[in-house]
C-alpha cells in the first residue's frame, strides 16, 4: 500500500475556557506552529470519543477511534491494563486496574489516590504483593507506570460485575466492594477476594521499608492498593484482520498498550517514554517515525496533558500540549507528505477545573493528500469547531482515514 497514516492523541489534551488564562484553554493559549499547520493545511473539526456529552475513559475511547464500538467490545479496563504491563490473562480471569494509593492507617480515608505520584520502588511492592491466594484463587500483581498496576484473580466460579475499591476522590473511606447485582454468586466471591486483598495489601505495604523511607522523606506512603475497573478479557477481531493494516501502537501507559496487543499490533516500548510531564516526545517522535517503516498505521498517545489536567495545572498542560506541538515537528519533517495522513486530536477531555474526564467533544485536525481544507488557520476546541468536518464521532475516524487511504470497500453497487 503506497499510502500511510498515523494518528496523533494528546491524551485528555482537550479542555474548557479557564478564567486564569483570559478565557482561553491551554490549547488555545499554547505555542502549537505545527499544530496550526495541520489546521491551515488539513480539515478541521470536533469529536466526541463515545457520543455527545458521554464521559469517555482512555480505553473506550480508543477502541471508538480504532473502529470499535465499545458498547460491543469492551469488557471493563482492567484486561487492558493487565496484558498492556506483562501479566498473562486466561480465560476466566478476572483483571482490575489498580493504584497504589495513601489512607489515613486508622480510618481508612483516602488522602492521595497516586500516592504523590510515585515513581521509583513500585517493583518492591508489587513483590511484596505478588503470589498471594484468597479462598482459593491466586492473585497476580505488577506495577504499571507511575502509580498504577494491574491484578489478575485466577480461580473457579468468580464474576466481575463488582463496585471499585477506590472511590475515585480523596477525604473519603475506601470502599467495600459488593457485587453489581446481590443475587450474582460468582461477583459475590470476587467481591470477599478483592475486599481481603485490599486489606492483606494494607497490612503488607504500611510497615514496607520504602515506605518507612518516603515517611521520613515527608513523602506520601503507598500504603494500599486500590483496584477498579473489573473486566474479562475481550473477544476482539484484529487491527489487520478488521482493516488490511498492519498497525503499530506507541503508547506510554499500560491500559493502552493492553488495547493494542488484544488488536494484535505492534506495540512499540520507547525509552524515555514516562507516561508523565518529563517524557522524552522527540524519542517518541523518532520512534513513530521508525514504526512508518515497516507499518501502514501508527497510533501515537502522548500521556502528559491528561497528568496536568487531573493534577489541575492548567500551565504544566500548556507545556504538555507545546511538547505535542515539538513532537508533530519532528513528524512532519520526517515524513513523506504526498503519501501520509495525520490525525491530530483527543481521546477525552480533562478540563483542569473538574480534574476529571468529561463529556466535552475534542479538537481534531486531519491533514494530508486528499484532504479538502477549510478556512481554519489554527488548532483548538472553538476554532476547529468551524471547520469542514463539523462534529462526529470516534467511529468515525477509521471509516474516514481507510477512505482517504484509498482501501475501503464500496457500501452497494
């Protein structure tokens, strides 16, 4: 296939007007030539991941953007963290999404859900985990990046329709986890599992020695783990096997290189790739540069405006999105632009006032040979709002590029 593509995602990049910064959003505000090339160059529009107003997470909305529906395909977050960060899943398994977390050791009360954001030492304490068995199920857990982790329950008779364990906001208690439905058995067992390894990882983390150590470094401690998002693993058609593309996922979280390795693509590990505000985008860029060799597809997330957004720093997010902005640079110079098409947009929004998700529709640019531009000269939620696309879906998107790419079969005579 002569013609190639890469999708470009500032992860949460998307946001709304912010008082402190003159009614503008951090896009809007930020230092982005080579986004406003796409925009001058390409067509312009907005995007809602799922469908109007729909709170998207990082997974759902990208097997919207990838062509599947998520109200088809997704079975809860936790497969995807658990394949994306090494651990094995069988059938049967029930998998969660986990932080390391801090709580008042005497009542329980979440003070930090990512426990300052720690970095160095979870390995330690994912040991120190790792290996136990409940009731007869076995208990897998490795850390992912940051704070995160993944769990795996491996046993007879377990559901996974439970309620988290963490609540998701801090000042409040850790929750027992019930099943969805109290007449369903087999979530009733899963629920006593993940309640006593919430407990045992308690008492197992709290006197840890690195955590003795962050203490006297008047660091928070990760004393707790904290699952969410239960889920199966996914019955789901490849990316090739669905598109005729052979596609390269570089991604810097686990979840999402979970999603990547259920669509069988390659998944692309770049050193220097934190998941945070530090992360090295030109090694990201060489590195989505590299995978256009040898691939017809590349999907790209950078992790850092999503950080900014739910630490609520509205600044440390203009500097993520004009790190996006360098990193597009190096891909527009390294690329053949008569054979290439760009896709720059969100996966969510993370307005830095909610500190969260939400529902709000994404900025989206797509640029290339082909493209039939509008009058858009710069990229951001109210500009690209004008431009040519109009508003559409994440479903969208494939539908679109496999057109542009020439490869898409005819719908009727």
């Amino acid at each position: 296939m002569e013609k190639k593509a890469i999708i470009v995602i500032g992860d949460g990049m998307s946001d709304r007007p912010l008082k402190e910064l003159g009614g503008f959003t951090p896009i809007e505000i930020a230092r982005k030539p080579h986004m406003s090339q796409l925009a001058k160059e390409g067509e312009c529009g907005i995007m809602d991941p799922i469908a109007p107003g729909i709170r998207a997470g990082s997974d759902t909305s990208h097997l919207a953007i990838l062509g599947y529906d998520p109200y088809a395909y997704y079975t809860g977050r936790g497969a995807f963290e658990a394949a994306g960060i090494g651990l094995d899943v069988e059938k049967g398994d029930i998998c969660f999404r986990c932080n390391f977390a801090t709580v008042d050791e005497n009542t329980f009360i979440v003070k930090d859900r990512r426990a300052g954001r720690i970095r160095e030492g979870t390995h330690l304490l994912a040991q120190a985990i790792n290996g136990m068995e409940i009731e007869g199920v076995k208990i897998f857990f490795k850390e992912s990046v940051e704070h995160r982790a993944g769990l795996v329950l491996r046993g007879e008779g377990l559901g996974h329709r439970v309620i988290d364990a963490d609540p998701h906001q801090e000042g409040v208690k850790v929750h027992t986890v019930e099943a969805i439905d109290p007449s369903d058995i087999a979530s009733q067992k899963t629920a006593r599992i993940v309640n006593e390894f919430v407990k045992r990882s308690f008492e197992i983390l709290r006197d840890h020695p690195l955590n003795k150590e962050r203490k006297s470094q008047g660091l928070p401690p990760a004393n707790i783990v904290l699952p969410r998002g239960a889920g199966t693993a996914p019955h789901i058609p490849s990316f090739e096997e669905r598109y005729g593309l052979k596609g390269a996922c570089i991604v810097e979280v686990g979840l999402l290189k979970g999603v990547g390795r259920y669509l069988k693509m390659d998944v692309i590990d770049v050193e220097g790739a934190t998941g945070s505000l530090d992360t090295d985008e030109q090694a990201i860029a060489r590195a989505s540069l590299e995978a256009l060799k040898n691939n017809d597809f590349v999907l790209c997330n950078v992790k850092a405006p999503d950080v900014a957004g739910h630490d609520g720093e509205p600044y440390k997010k203009i500097e993520a999105v004009e790190k996006i902005d360098r990193m597009l640079g190096t891909i527009l110079s390294g690329i053949a632009p008569h054979n290439t098409i760009i896709v720059l947009t969100a996966d969510h929004s993370t307005p830095v006032i909610v500190k969260d998700h939400s529902g709000d529709p994404v900025p989206i640019v797509i640029w290339g040979e082909g493209v039939r531009t509008d009058e858009v000269n710069s990229y951001g939620e109210r500009s690209c709002a004008r431009g040519g696309l109009g508003r559409i879906r994440g479903l969208d998107i494939m539908n679109i590029l496999t057109n542009l790419l020439s490869i898409q079969e005819k719908f009727g005579a």
